[in-house]
C-alpha cells in the first residue's frame, strides 16, 4: 500500500516480495554497526523478519517502516518511518538506506514526506530518534529536520549512551482556543 510519493521516491509499506532488499540491508556493514545485528541470513529469514516485525508493526500501530523506492529506476534504495516502541512516549523516526545510495538526499527526502504523514494522516505531532553518538550523518540530518537532542547518553533495554532527539511539531505546541 502507498503511504506517499516525493519527487523521486514511492513511499510504500513493506510486503514479502521485499526480502531480496531486506536481507542486503539488513547485512550491510552500516546497519550492523549503527543498528545491529538482526540475525537475518536467508530469505527465509527475511520473509519472517518483514511479515513479523514490519507488517505486524504497521498493522497494530496504523504506521511503520516503509519501503523506499526509486521511481525511475524503480528500485528500492532504503526504509524510513516510524515504530512505536515500549520505552518511548512517542513514536521513534528511523531510516536506512543502502549504501549504494548514500549522498544523494534520499533520506532527508523520505523523512520530510514521513513527518508530513505522521502530522497529516496519523495526527502524530511529537516524535523521538536515537542514534549512537558516532554516527555524524544521522545526528546531522535529524538537526535538519528539527529534531533536538534531549538526552546524550540514553539507554534503552539492549543498549546505554544513545543520543536521544525529540522533535514537536508546531501544532503540538499550540493549544486550542
């Protein structure tokens, strides 16, 4: 299903046929050190992994991670959206491309239509973003996207000295008359 389109990139969430992209993502050098190892080696795995974790989140919740795809070239270049997690007050902004695609605005591209989404489609006024506090690129898009560090060694229940960001949107800081 479409969740929404930029200039280059389809917005879309994620379904079985993505496992080829899935399982290179998942395996790239950057995502096993930014974001960890996920123990996915096969297909098969990565099957499991989209329909357990990445459609069953976007079923409870109404919103995930969605695929990004190149229009032109009609490829996947990477995910960016949304996951609620249990230790957080608001949803958590992530993203990920592959490494073939760095550097060519894709994913300021995709954070900017997934923060118009989460405002205009899910009333979703508030988010969080982790990071390791090594990772440069992240920490410099997520200023760029208004994001604001709140906690410079958060720890969650499988890591410590992540950098915390939040980010409010202007409606959610204004109050009703």
């Amino acid at each position: 299903m479409e969740i929404c389109q930029t200039p280059r990139l389809l917005i879309r969430q994620f379904n079985k046929c993505d496992a080829d992209y899935v399982l290179r993502q998942l395996n790239e050098p950057s995502w096993l050190l930014n974001i960890g190892d996920r123990g996915i080696r096969s297909l098969a795995d990565a099957e499991a992994f989209i329909e357990s974790r990445l459609m069953a989140h976007c079923e409870k919740f109404g919103f995930g991670f969605y695929q990004l795809v190149d229009k032109a070239a009609n490829q996947p270049v990477g995910m960016c959206g949304m996951i609620q997690r249990d230790f957080l007050p608001t949803p958590d902004l992530g993203y990920a491309l592959l490494e073939s695609c760095w550097n060519q605005g894709y994913a300021y591209e995709a954070a900017v239509a997934v923060l118009q989404h989460a405002e205009r489609d899910l009333n979703i006024h508030e988010l969080c973003a982790m990071t390791l506090p090594t990772n440069v690129a992240s920490i410099r898009l997520l200023g760029k996207l208004g994001f604001h560090m709140e906690n410079a060694a958060f720890a969650t229940p499988d890591e410590e000295g992540l950098n915390l960001f939040v980010r409010r949107s202007d409606s959610s800081s204004q109050t009703p008359n």
